[in-house]
C-alpha cells in the first residue's frame, strides 16, 4: 500500500471546503458544529483512499477507489441531506457511524488481500 502526498493534500483542502459549505447550508441548527466534524471525518475517511491510495495489485486499487468513490458520493449526500433538513443527533451519529464502519472494513479487507 502506498499514499501519495499530493493526492492526500488535495484530499485534505476537498474535505475542508466541502465542510465549510456543509457547515454554513446548516449553520441555522445549534448542532453544526456536530454535523461539520462528522462530515469532516467521513469525508476524509472515504475521499484518503479514493484519491490518495494505491495498492500492490491494479485491479485492488482500481476496486478500491471505485469503492471509497461512491461512500464518499454517499456521505456528502447524508451531509448534505441532514444540513438542509435539520440534524436529528441520535439519527445522524447512527448513519454516519454505519457507513464509516462499512466502508473501513471493505477497505481493510482490500489491503489485506494479497492473492489477486
């Protein structure tokens, strides 16, 4: 496994601006502050492998970002979702904990696999 530097700064500077706009679309709830870090955190988390991330194998990173591309297509549209509807804690903690845990464990399990 192997982390560019370059992709993963981008990665970084992606995930702060989209933050930011997630964060002022929501900034009328008293609870963006928690609905900005919970972003932040399952941005980075799924935008890291997607952008920066390689494997040994091309068919594992090409599954790879393929699949940490569309968990961060998902957690931009439940932070999206829950700034302009309203953040409900209990509700947005469970989701977004369920994703990140999913998604953790499916690339943990493509670093892991050394036989294709």
């Amino acid at each position: 496994m192997k982390i560019s530097a370059i992709p993963a700064v981008l990665a970084v500077v992606l995930t702060a601006a989209l933050t930011y706009l997630v964060h002022h679309i929501g900034s009328s709830d008293a609870d963006s502050t928690l609905l900005a870090i919970g972003t932040a955190l399952s941005l980075l988390l799924t935008l890291l492998p997607a952008m920066a991330m390689s494997l040994e194998s091309g068919r594992l990173s090409v599954n790879l970002k393929v699949w940490s591309g569309t968990m961060f297509l998902l957690a931009l549209i439940v932070a999206f979702c829950f700034a302009a509807l309203g953040v409900h804690v209990p509700t947005y903690i469970a989701l977004e904990t369920l994703l990140l845990v999913v998604h953790l464990l499916v690339v943990w399990k493509f670093t892991e696999n050394k036989r294709v």
